[in-house]
C-alpha cells in the first residue's frame, strides 16, 4: 500500500489537475496512510504528503502538520537504534524544506528543538 501511495502522490506532482481536487485526494492519501499497519510506511508517508504540499500549495501550515504527524512516529524511532535512519531522514526532509524556500518554512529554534 505505501508504494501505491507514493506513486499516487508522484503522479499528483506530475499533473496539471485543479487544486481543489488534489487536495481533495490529498486528504484522502492522509486517511489512508493512518489505515496502514506499519507505523514505519505511516511515518514516510506523511513525509511524502509534505513534499506534496510543499510543491503544490505552498501551504506552510499543512507542511508543518505533516510534520507534527511524522514527528510522533519520529519520536518512537529514536528509541529503537535500528529504526534511527528514519529520524535521519525525518531531520532531512526538514532541512530539504528550509533550504527550498526559507521564506515559505519559518522554523522557529523552539521547533527545531521539538524537531530534534
């Protein structure tokens, strides 16, 4: 199911559709991802609904919500060693947003203390 809804979202990317449908099925991809059983694909799944909103809104809020999402999967991570490159690739992903656009991602030192 997650290689589905990654290339659910990758198709979104690549296509000229109305916003208000995308966002439509957006949410829709944010239900399903909370469905999947493994909280690992829940967790790269709501990295990948970031970089949708990220590209196709620009909408720092729902960015930012994707990330509070990611971050209690993050915080699980963290106690387990082996599921540490997921908090690696969690910390990326915010900094891939910082350095596309610092203006649209204003991350503030008390969230990057929450981040890490």
């Amino acid at each position: 199911m997650y290689d589905m809804l990654v290339q659910i979202s990758s198709l979104l990317m690549n296509l000229n559709i109305n916003k208000d449908f995308i966002g439509t099925i957006i949410e829709d991809l944010v239900k399903g991802s909370q469905k999947m059983v493994l909280r690992e694909e829940q967790y790269k799944v709501m990295l990948v609904i970031s970089q949708l909103y990220f590209n196709i809104f620009s909408d720092t809020k729902k960015v930012m919500d994707c990330f509070g999402k990611a971050r209690l999967f993050a915080d699980f991570a963290i106690t387990n060693p082996k599921n540490l490159v997921l908090f690696v690739e969690y910390l990326n992903k915010i900094l891939y947003f910082i350095d596309k656009d610092q203006k649209l991602i204003e991350i503030k030192p008390k969230q990057v203390e929450d981040f890490i």
